[in-house]
C-alpha cells in the first residue's frame, strides 16, 4: 500500500473517483449539519471529526464507506435493528456501495455520537 499524508478532507477525498466523493461529501455534510462547530481533521490518514474529543470517522473503499469510531455498547444497542443489514463491528459500520447511503440512520448516529462526548 502506497504511503500518504494527506493533511486535509479534500485532498482525501479527491483520491476516489467521483460517486464515491459523492457519498462521502454527504456524510461529510450529515456531521456539520448536526455538529457545525466539529472540527475537521485527518486521523489515521482518514476523515475524522473532533467534537470535545474525538468524534466520528469515515473512509472510503471499493465496496463501502465506513462510518467508525470505537462505538459504545449503548450506541450498538440503540441501533442493533437498522445495523442488522450492514457489517458492524465494535468500531466500524461499513454502508455498500451499491446501496443507498441510509442518511437517515447516520443522522441519528451522529447526533447520539453528539451527546455521548458533550457527557464526558
């Protein structure tokens, strides 16, 4: 695997061809309008969002996007039914790309991944 530095989001995504830019720019755009003062930041070489602490992730893949963050057993069991139909583990749900990105659902991951860091 080739070594990068990528120092922005855009330069992340800019990386993939457009439909996945695409989803991405629409996940990227679920957070801020949840959470618009989250700061963007690249963490492990991916997108990541910091809200008092670290936040929420994403990255892109030739089959998925993944939204991760090391979930907490709340967030998993607060989602266990819409999270059926994905891959899911302790910190990483991944969203086909051949499927619709469930903005929806992601909304409201967002918005409990808000309020479990404005708890801490």
């Amino acid at each position: 695997m080739a070594k990068t530095d990528y120092k922005t989001i855009e330069q992340y995504h800019s990386t993939f061809p457009s439909e996945q830019q695409d989803r991405m720019q629409s996940i990227r755009n679920v957070i801020h309008s949840i959470v618009p003062e989250a700061e963007e930041v690249i963490s492990y070489q991916i997108p990541c969002f910091k809200y008092k602490g670290y936040f929420i992730y994403y990255s892109a893949y030739t089959n998925h996007i993944s939204l991760s963050y090391p979930f907490s057993e709340a967030l998993l069991k607060t989602f266990d039914k819409e999270l059926k139909k994905y891959k899911v583990s302790k910190s990483a749900i991944q969203f086909p790309n051949k499927e619709a990105l469930p903005l929806d659902l992601i909304k409201r991951i967002v918005a409990f991944r808000k309020k479990e860091n404005e708890k801490t």
